[in-house]
C-alpha cells in the first residue's frame, strides 16, 4: 500500500518542473512539455489531496518518470523520499 499523498506526489512533480494544467479539483493534469510527458489522476470519488495515492497511479507515474529518465531506477517512492530528505536539510 501506497504511503505517499497526492499532495506529495505533486509537489515531487512541481519540482521535477511540471506544470499543473488542471480545469478543476476532480481532474488533476501535470504536464512537462519540454519532455513531452503528462499525468493525470481522476479524483472524482475524492478530490483530497491529502489522501493516499492509489497503486494504480503510483506504478502509472513510476513508469513514465522512469522511461523518460526523470527519476533512477529505484522508484518513485525512493525518489520521493530523497527529495523529501533534501528539502528537511535545507
């Protein structure tokens, strides 16, 4: 199970220089064109972000982030937390 929170999936992607292109609260859309990648995370059963993120959605941005050598082969999670470890250091 997923220990990881939209919201910190979010700001992980903010600082991989996404840009949030969403219309609304229930369709979450980040886009880094100069990569040419898009995520998107339907939140219509619950458009808190504080909630954890589904496996689903874990494993989808895992792969492309992944494929597109935005994060190492270790993962998101390992790649959320060393983010999260910088950020507590500085």
């Amino acid at each position: 199970m997923s220990t990881i929170t939209y919201e910190r999936l979010f700001v992980f992607l903010d600082s991989l220089n996404f840009t949030e292109v969403s219309v609304n609260e229930f369709e979450r859309v980040f886009s880094r064109d100069n990569v040419g990648v898009i995520v998107a995370f339907s939140m219509l059963d619950d458009p808190s972000p504080s909630r954890l993120v589904r496996e689903a959605d874990l494993l989808s941005v895992e792969y492309r982030l992944i494929h597109h050598g935005l994060i190492g082969e270790d993962g998101l999670k390992e790649a959320i937390r060393m983010h999260n470890a910088q950020d507590q250091s500085n």
